[in-house]
C-alpha cells in the first residue's frame, strides 16, 4: 500500500490520505456514538448533570482537541471516540476533522512516504538511506532522553 503511495504524485497521495483518514476519524466516531446510544436511554438523574458539563465542555474545547489529535501518536483515535460519546455536534466535528486530516495527510505525504521510501532503499542497500535512518533514530532517542530527564528533574520528590 505505502509502495503504491510513494509511486503517485503528490496531489493523488495527499487526497487518497485524506480520504483514508477522514473515513477511519469518522467511523471513530459513529462507534462512539453508537455506543453511547443505548447507556442514554437508561441513566441515572444525577448522571444527566454532569453528561450536560461534560458536553458544553466538548462544545467549547472539543473542535481544537480533534484537530490537534491529528499531530499525535497515540492518542488520536481516543479523542474521536470520546468526541462521538460525548455526542460533539456534526457542525463542530465534521470541519475540525476535515481540517485536520489536511494536516495528517501532508505530513503522511510528504514525510511519512520520504520516510517509507528511504526505509525501502535502505532495504535495497543504499548506504545514503541506512544513514538518514540512522539520524533520524539518534535524534529520535535523544528527544526522548532529554524529555524524560526534563521531567524526572521537575517532578515533585
């Protein structure tokens, strides 16, 4: 699949990402939905109070947190679900998602295949490849060092 991306232009792999994207945040959300659904019908009174804050919460922070999930790892498919739970309105959802499955989808088009590709050319020998690899890793394991250093030096003792 990502074989055939890297081979198309870059106009064709950023809409096919797109479309990737916007179907599996979407569908993330009708589960939500869904699931929700029947647990409506048969709550509790004091229930009802605090899913009413919960809601205004998602109406006012809800569209910035779906469109900053799309630059995370991790945490994304969360955020849809808890958004179709919540019962975020179609009017809000639908353009945060839009909206930040063009981020996703240049990312993945532009990076995301350069990674692929040079992943592919390391396999096939390309010294030049298995060295920016290799960059990219030890950059990558630094970050990670220095964060958690970060953080074990802040926290309370």
């Amino acid at each position: 699949m990502l074989d055939t991306l890297a081979a198309l232009p870059f106009w064709q792999a950023f809409i096919a990402l797109w479309l990737i994207v916007m179907a599996r945040s979407n569908a993330t959300y009708w589960v939500g939905r869904g699931a929700i659904a029947g647990w409506r019908r048969h709550r509790p009174g004091p229930e009802r109070d605090r899913q009413a804050r919960a809601e205004s919460l998602i109406l006012r922070l809800g569209p910035v947190a779906v469109v900053l999930s799309y630059l995370t790892v991790g945490i994304q498919t969360t955020i849809h679900l808890a958004a179709g739970v919540l019962r975020m309105p179609l009017r809000y959802y639908v353009p945060a998602a839009a909206v930040g499955s063009i981020a996703w989808a240049a990312i993945y088009a532009t990076i995301g295949i350069a990674v692929v590709q040079a992943w592919l050319a390391a396999r096939a020998g390309s010294w030049y490849a298995i060295g920016g690899i290799t960059a990219l890793l030890v950059v990558w394991v630094a970050t990670w060092l220095v964060s958690r250093r970060r953080r074990e030096t802040t926290s309370p003792p």
